[in-house]
C-alpha cells in the first residue's frame, strides 16, 4: 500500500507523467488526484497530494 506509486506499474499508466496543474512542475509524476475546480478529478503530483493530506488531516 505504502508503495503502490512506485515500480514499473507506473510506467503502464498512459500519460502518468507531465505537468502538475497545482504547482506547475513539469516531467513529475501525476499518479495522484484530487478535487479540482467543478468537482472535477485532476491529477497532480506526489508534492501537492501530501500538501492536500496535511490540510485535511
Ligand atoms: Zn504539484
């Protein structure tokens, strides 16, 4: 569970790296999503997911 983003497994996710829409870094992983704007799922990286994480909790 812990290190369920990490291995080889990414690489079958197509488009799994680009831009993240939430801080801009480009060739990051995007394996994580969230609630965007318009309730819409996005997907943004490893950096704002655990930023997310510890807003909430
Ligand atoms: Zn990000």
């Amino acid at each position: 569970m812990a290190k369920a983003k990490r291995g080889k497994t990414n690489l079958t996710v197509k488009g799994w790296r680009g831009s993240c829409p939430q801080c801009s870094r480009t060739g990051v992983r995007l394996l994580w999503e969230t609630k965007g704007e318009d309730d819409k799922n996005i997907k943004i990286c490893k950096v704002c997911d655990a930023a997310i994480r510890n807003k909430a909790s």
